[in-house]
C-alpha cells in the first residue's frame, strides 16, 4: 500500500539524499467509519449520479462510471465536529481520473453547494492507494457536518467509454492530533565562500489537526563553523494546523572545507528526527576580467578557470578542487558585467545500485574543450564516472553560444556501458538571483501556471488549495509556452526548451522545475530547470525522483537541452517577446470545415438542437441548469448566417422564427431592452431600442469611484469586500465606451474614459470570473475584454496611449495559449485555459482548455487587428477559433446530437473531455462570422466635424464622408441582406436620398 499525502516531496540541494518527512502523531481517532465489509451492504452509501453497478464485494465497494459527474452520497444525519475532525481517509483504486472531490453539509448549509468540496489527486493505475484528504484546509469545513458526498472522478468521455473502475476499501473521518513534520534543514544559498555569513534555516509544519506547543530544536555545529546568531537550543513557536515555522541560525566560515551540521528536534518527550547537513564552503570567486568582448570567445585568463562570453552573456565556468562548478552567470551591464545566477552543482542523477541501493551524485566535470567558428563558439565540459557496479558512465555538457545572441544553447548528455535503472538526469538548473538580487523579483513567469510579481511566491495556495497548489514540477502539458523566466534589477533571465525534444530514444517530453523563489530547496534565489525522467510516465508530480525508473541500456544517451536566456527587461513580459522573437507563432491547425460550412453547423446547432419552439428561445448548454434563453445576440447570429444557406425555405423559415422572437423581446419588460444593438441593427425597431440602451449602458457607471474604477461589493469568499481587479473594471468600462461609440454620448464617453486610466495600474489580468475563481487567480477573459475596452477607447478618441495599454493586454493573454502540441495532442495548440487557479480553490485548471475564454480573447484580437498589426494578431484570433471548431461535435465524434456543440472543458492530460458539458456555439459563431467579414457588431464611423463629432453606425460595412454639408454613406459590396442605419449628433438633415431618390423622412 502506497499513502499520498498532500505535501511536496521535498530535494535538498546540499544533501546527497531524498529528505523523506518525519511525523510524530497523537493516536489517531476515527470518528466515523465505513469498511464495507459486509457483502451486499453499501453502509448507508448510494450512488446518486452515473455510477453502476454499485456493490460490496469481498470487503470493497465497487462502481463503474457510467456518464459525466459521477458522485455516491453517504448517510445522513451525521455529527462531525468539524473542528475535531481535520482529515478523510480513503483507501481506494481507480483506473482513469486523476481527481476525486469530497463534497459536505453542515447545519447551516443542508445543500450540497459549491465552495463546500476539495479536491485531491488520484493515481489511476488500477492499484489501491490510501489518500489523506486534508479537509480542515477548507474554510466552510465548519460547524457540525451533517453528509458527504464523494466525487471519485470527473466522468469524462473517454473514462465513460472504457468504463472506468471504482473500487473502495474504506472510507474514515479521522482526528489525527498535532502532527509535525520536517520540511527543510538547508542553508539559504547554495555556494558558501570563506568569509560569508549565511543562514541556516529548519522548517517545520503540522499537517496534523491540534496545535504542536513547546517543540525543541537543538542545533549542533562542526567547531570549525561559528555560531554569530541564535541559540543552539531553541523552542519551537507554537505551530497551528496547515502552517509552518522557520527557525534561523547565522552562522560563520572562516575556512575552506566540508563542515557537517545537524538539528534534533524533540516533541512531547520524544525525538521527532535528526537531520544532517554537509557544508560546503570554498574559496571565493576569482576576480575576473571586466571587459565585454564585441564576439564570442571561449578563453581562460588565469588557472583552470573558463570563460565564455560575447557582449551579452557570460559564462565563468570556475575550476574546484574536485572539478568544475558553480558556473557562474553574468549580464553585460554598462562597460562591466554584473552577476545574475549560477548553475551549481553543474549537474546531477540518481539510479539503483544492483544491490536496489538508491545512489545520488553531483556532476562536476574535469576536463573541458573548445571549437570554435566565425560565427558561434562552443565550450564542453565532460566527466566519466564509474559507478558501484563498475558502470562506466560519461557526461557531457556542451554551451554554445553565438556573436550576437542573448542566449546561450544548453546540450546535457549521459552515456552507459551497461544497463542501469535511472530515477533522475537533471538538465541545466538554474539558480537566478544567486549571487546577486538573491530571493527579489519584479515578476517571474511559468506560463499555463504561474504569473507572479513583486513578493508573491510560486505554489501558494492564494488561488488553489493543496495538495494542486504544488506546481514545482508540473505535468509538461499543463506549460503553454515552454519557457520560465525571472524579472529583477532591470533584467531577465529565463530557460526554454523543445518539448517535443526526444531525450532518451523517443521518449519526448522533459519535465520542467520552477520555484520563484526557491522553496523547492529553501534557499534565497530562483530555480528554473529540466530534469528527466518525465511525468507522468515515470515520475509523479512534485517528486525529486522517479516512482519508476527507466532502464538506460548501453551507448544510449539521455540528452537534455535548452536555452539560457538574458535580456535587459523593457517592461511587464519581456520574457514572453523575446520568446516569441526567437520562437514566433506556430502555424494554425488545419480547419476541420471551411468557415462558411462552420457558420451552417453552428446556425443548424442553434435552430436544431438547442432551439425551444415553444419558451421561444435557447438552451445555452447541454444538460441546462438555467433553461432556455431569448438571446440577441444569438437571434443575430442566426440572423446573419441565414444569409450562407442556399435553401430558401430554411432562411425564410429562420428569419421568420427570429422575427417572432424579436416581437417577443420588444414587449418583455427588460432592463436593458432584450433586443439589444446587434440584433436591431439588423432587424429594425432602432427607435424603441436607441433611449433604452443608453440609459442603459450609463448604469454601469454606479458606484464608480472618483478614481474611475469600482469595488467588488460582496463576499463570496473567492474576494472580499473592497476588493478590485483588471477584470471587475474593464466589462463596465467596455459596455460604457461601446455606447460611446455607437452613440457619442458624452456621459458615456466620460466614465468609459476614467475606466481605461483606473485599468491602467493593472500588471497581471486577474478576476473576471470571481462567480467561481479566486479574484486573485489571473485571467484570459480579463485580458480580453482589456482589450475591447481599450480598443473602443482608440476607435473614439485616436489617443495612442490607448492602442498601447490594448496591445499590452493582448500580449496579456498569451501566456494561457499554447503554442505548441505535443505529437499526441492533435487538439492543443491555440487551446486556451482559462485561469491559472481553481475553481472554489479545489478544481484547478492547469492543462484543461476552456475555449470559449480563448474564442472570447480571439474576439478581442480581431477587433485589435482592424486598428494594429504590431503582432499577428489575427493570426492568433483564426488559430483560437479553429481550435474550438475542432472541438464542437459533428456524427463522427462523441455525442453526435449535440451537433455544433463544444465540451466545456477539454483535458490536455486525458487527450479527451474533462467531463462532459456542452456549450452553444456563441463565441465560434461571433469569430467565423467576423472572419467571413459578418461582424456581429455595429460598425462605427466617426466623423469630425467643428461643432463635434457626428457617429455613423450601421449594421452593415460601410463607408462615410463628408462633402460640404452633405453626408455620404456608401455601402461596401460584403455580404449582407439588410441593415439600418443610426446617425447620431447631426442636425436634423433637410433632404434625404438613397440612390438619386429622395426618400421620406
């Protein structure tokens, strides 16, 4: 039996060692419990939802996944003290999903809720495993809890399909005591030099669920190592449950050498653990020479020690007693260089001995070569190494780099001459700030998973609870864009690698390492690598080893590489361009249909699938919890694409349904009027729209504040009260400036415009879906409607600072698309996830796309590519769009009936459905109709006039000019049936005309 349990496995650097946790806990108490020990005896269990069969047998509960949402509930009426209770325990085998959720009802909530549930991870290998659910980490885990309900999976197509196998040992609500266990003993840096003072530092946290008082933490040191601060025997502060303590000893290296230090820890009259740590201090760096060459050269100015260097980057490869390492990085800064990081130790890997021995090693290289061309120099380092067993193994790290480049290519190679079990090759691990701007930062970018500025950390819970918190070695396809990058003092250093790099024979993939800064290993810099083997084929998420070791057979390398990157920043997402100068875009998947036959299915999916006759509107997901919608903006869609059928009746039949249904819109009593502009633009009635929808869009400006932005109001407890976002300004600020536009309406025009500077003190796009994601988490959709916003602020004013905030935010949105797909991933690039966090904290969205947020931003995109071509943007826009038509349904795919129709959530893990809920074919129809020239929109010219502005709208493309005192509008030859005009702040004209004809007015 295997136990999980929510924490990272922890590597530290200076041990030679996996750290494995120690815990000391009280007896622990079941409160309740559920052994299904009795055939034929669910105990009070059903199974509620997509779960069949659902029997005991020979001491398990067993089930299969039948459809989406599967879920069993327990019995009622029970009295858990939820503030005894801090964990359920489940032991139990699955054989598809990599998520289970355990749900709850307390006396002051009956009903099971979201935001009443965490999630925690699976191993679906069919293999029983017991799962600590740390369920005291969730803030509604309150009160008396009263039910439970568990999710142990989420139902996609694919699990439902291979009838995916539920069976469960028991299930327990269990007191577990005050619980401490080890977390770091390590010094804060990872090269010591003669003369530093550093600190040594022991962490510990309770995991448990009672407070651990009056712990003791005795230190002892080599008397070569000097103690200037703290006390060898130190009492540990009172540590609650889910928190950690750090204590924190300084201490001297007058000498160079290998000192040993230890810390024993004691609780409650019993020695917890004893930890050991080697120190290793050297002498310090050698003075190297200060000049920045015009090219690259490889060269060694005095003793052993290495450099090479062009007028960007320098690379001090610094010879040791027992061979290279640390190399050192530099930035070319003014006529000198300025240190930036280290790579040390240069190299590492783990294996089982013959003896099943685990065996780790650093990698210090002894001999080092040089070639050298016109263009690029290359400097190796190598080191052969016979192992226990007399296998030879032989290393070899190649850098090159060219004349002129801002990075430096990384080849890292391992060879055997017999056959080992290989747990770990890591690749270049870079320690950023190292040396220098050490722990600081300005922002640090892990994109599909983190975006961090200033003092913010990366794997925090501010926007997913653990155990998914944990993002230091991530699944490779939860990472859009394979790169990881630092920002601190002016400039950036990042790695980025080839995912789709073979690295030993074809296995692809390698696994990415980030921490910013390095909590991974405790230390006061940043960490960005590769390491090998990958998840999640050998390795587990967050593991410093592989769970299964690959078998290296002779003269096979392992190879590794990448690309270190430095660059002065130029402001937020450096990183990111400098990637996409080296990079560019990847090519747009092939459509699966023309855009015209795409319009038809969508227009066939609104009319034949999701059309109620009878309620006359729509349903906008498949199973609908809301029931059906009278929506213009699909009335409108259906409208326009009525115009592509070559079948007269079904036109005429359609038009005339939304004819009926616009009837119906007039007359209800809506605020703002349920004909909206889109759909009057085309179908008429502008009058009775025009007063409604401006007085309208001037409400959104309640409670806007002197400073142009607005608080959230509530508390959800996804944000709290006083609260504001990129994402809670710029939807507001967009529906005023959009009602500017169309109507020059200055009371619009005015608050719209105090929006765009409030949005402009915004770094990260974060909470435009605060209704289940933490306002905090960042966002696509916020991103995107940024830039509507900011782009109707453009189209009104001509003010360039606009069009800048509307590109910055377009870059924005890049980091939640990939761009690239692994060979087994048809259906990823230009997929979009849609937050770098969870929904409720415990159903995170790390690699599952969300289209309809990407095909939002794809909108935005389009709407930026008529006024900029600074980047391609629509290139992006069509890439986004096609993606989410090769995920809508047609008969050759899963559910056939839902045709048009998109899954609300596609797994880049599962290749597949993250579960199944479809979507109406809304955002693809309003990107295909716009792609085929059909704006959904109004289209705005505005003309400027001495006594004003006059705005000429239309729903048709248009052009308009003024010629003396008259007003000319042309229609463009684009397709289009009928539209209506709106001219807005004109005298009323004394004569109108169409083709040479007065008409009436």
């Amino acid at each position: 039996m295997k136990r999980i349990i929510a924490l990272e496995t922890i590597f530290t650097a200076c041990l030679v060692t996996l750290v494995f946790f120690n815990v000391l806990s009280a007896q622990q108490e079941n409160l309740y419990s559920w052994d299904f020990n009795t055939p034929g005896n669910t105990e009070g269990w059903k199974p509620t939802h997509s779960l069949s069969p659902f029997t005991v047998n020979n001491g398990t509960l067993e089930a299969t996944i039948i459809g989406s949402d599967p879920y069993m509930i327990g019995p009622g009426n029970l009295q858990i003290d939820a503030s005894w209770c801090g964990y359920i325990l489940i032991r139990m085998r699955n054989t598809h999903d990599a998520h289970a959720e355990f749900f709850w009802t307390t006396r002051t909530q009956p009903d099971f809720v979201a935001g009443y549930e965490l999630s925690f991870t699976l191993i679906p290998d069919g293999e029983f495993h017991e799962y600590e659910v740390p369920i005291r980490t969730s803030d509604k885990w309150k009160g008396t809890v009263t039910r439970l309900r568990l999710d142990p999976g989420e139902g996609s197509s694919r699990a439902v399909a291979e009838h995916a196998e539920i069976e469960i040992d028991y299930i327990r609500a269990v007191h577990l005591g005050p619980r401490l266990e080890f977390s770091f003993f390590t010094l804060d840096r990872e090269v010591t030099t003669v003369g530093d003072t550093a600190a040594l530092s022991l962490i510990v946290k309770n995991t448990g669920d009672e407070t651990v008082h009056n712990a003791l933490a005795s230190l002892q040191l080599d008397p070569a190592l000097l103690l200037v601060h703290g006390t060898p025997e130190a009492v540990i502060p009172d540590v609650a449950p889910n928190t950690s303590v750090r204590l924190e000893w300084k201490i001297f290296a007058p000498d160079t050498g290998s000192f040993n230090a230890a810390v024993t820890v004691q609780f409650d009259g019993h020695e917890l653990f004893k930890k050991e740590n080697i120190i290793h201090v050297t002498s310090p760096l050698p003075i190297l020479p200060a000049d920045v060459p015009a090219n690259a050269q490889a060269w060694s100015p005095f003793g052993d020690h290495w450099l090479l260097e062009n007028g960007n980057i320098r690379l001090a490869f610094i010879k040791k007693e027992k061979g290279y390492g640390p190399i050192v990085i530099y930035s070319a800064f003014g006529d000198g260089w300025e240190q930036i990081g280290l790579i040390q130790p240069p190299g590492s890997f783990a294996f089982i001995a013959n003896d099943d021995q685990l065996i780790e090693q650093e990698i210090l290289p002894q001999a080092v070569t040089v070639d050298s061309s016109a263009d690029s120099v290359r400097l190796v380092l190598t080191r052969n190494f016979t192992d226990i067993d007399g296998i030879l193994w032989q290393f070899q790290f190649a850098f090159t780099l060219d004349n002129t480049s801002k990075n430096v290519a990384i080849c890292y190679q391992a060879v055997v001459n017999g056959s080992r079990k290989l747990l770990n090759f890591s690749g270049p691990i870079i320690r950023a700030g190292e040396g220098s701007f050490a722990a600081k930062k300005e922002e640090a970018l892990f994109p599909g998973l983190e975006w961090l500025i200033d003092d913010e950390k990366s794997s925090s819970d501010l926007d997913v609870h653990p155990p998914d918190n944990a993002r230091y070695l991530p699944h490779p396809y939860k990472v859009t864009i394979p790169f990881m990058s630092v920002t601190s003092s002016n400039r950036v250093i990042g790695l980025s690698w080839n995912p789709s790099q073979r690295w030993y024979k074809n296995y692809e993939t390698p696994s990415p390492l980030f921490a910013s800064p390095n909590t991974w290993e405790g230390q006061d810099n940043h960490l960005l690598g590769l390491v090998v083997p990958s998840v999640p084929q050998w390795r587990e998420e967050n593991a410093a080893l592989a769970t299964t070791p690959i078998l290296l057979q002779a003269d096979t390398p392992v190879k590794l590489s990448a690309q270190l990157f430095i660059q002065e920043s130029d402001g937020q997402l450096s990183a990111l361009k400098y990637w996409l100068d080296e990079n560019g875009f990847p090519p747009v998947p092939e459509k699966p249909r023309s855009y015209v036959d795409d319009i038809r299915l969508n227009c066939e999916s609104f009319m034949d699938v999701l059309w109620d006759g009878t309620k006359k509107g729509w349903h906008m997901a498949l199973p609908d919890p809301w029931g059906p919608q009278s929506s213009h903006s699909v009335a409108n869609q259906v409208w326009l694409g009525a115009q592509f059928f070559h079948d007269p009746v079904k036109t005429n039949q359609w038009r005339a349904q939304m004819k009926a249904l616009a009837n119906k819109l007039l007359t209800t009593d809506h605020n703002p009027p349920a004909l909206g502009w889109d759909f009057a633009f085309r179908y008429g009635e502008l009058d009775q729209v025009w007063g409604h929808l401006k007085t309208w869009a001037q409400g959104h400006s309640a409670n806007q504040m002197d400073d142009g932005g607005w608080l959230y109001s509530g508390d959800s407890g996804l944000k709290n009260k006083g609260e504001t976002s990129l994402g809670t300004a710029a939807s507001k600020t967009f529906v005023l400036l959009q009602a500017a536009r169309i109507t020059g309406d200055p009371y619009c025009l005015q608050h719209g415009l105090a929006g765009l500077q409030f949005m402009k003190q915004f770094r990260v796009p974060r909470g435009a879906q605060v209704w289940e994601v933490p306002l905090h988490a960042p966002d696509i959709l916020a991103a995107a409607r940024a830039v509507l916003a900011y782009t109707e602020g453009y189209k009104i004013t001509g003010d360039s600072q606009y069009l800048d905030e509307a590109v910055r935010l377009a870059y924005a949105g890049l980091p939640f698309v990939y761009l690239w797909h692994a060979q087994d991933r048809p259906i990823m690039a230009y997929g979009s996830i849609p937050v770098f966090g969870a929904t409720w904290y415990t159903s995170p969205w790390f690699g599952k796309l969300v289209q309809w947020n990407g095909l939002d931003y794809a909108y935005a995109l389009l709407k930026l590519w008529e006024v900029d071509q600074s980047e391609p943007w629509k290139q992006i826009a069509e890439g986004l769009t096609i993606c989410g038509m090769q995920l809508q349904r047609t008969p050759d795919t899963a559910y056939p009936q839902n045709k048009g129709m998109y899954p609300d959530a596609y797994s880049e893990m599962l290749g597949d459905e993250a579960y199944y809920w479809d979507l109406a074919p809304t955002q693809i129809m309003q990107n295909v109709l716009l792609l085929e020239h059909q704006d959904p929109d109004v289209q705005t010219i505005i003309l400027s006039t001495p006594s004003g502005n006059i705005h000429v709208n239309s729903g048709m493309n248009f052009s308009a000019e003024l010629n003396g005192n008259r007003l000319v509008i042309r229609p463009l030859p684009v397709f289009a049936d009928s539209a209506f005009f709106l001219i807005a702040n004109i005298i009323k004209p004394t004569s109108i005309s169409f083709a040479g004809q007065l008409c009436l007015r």
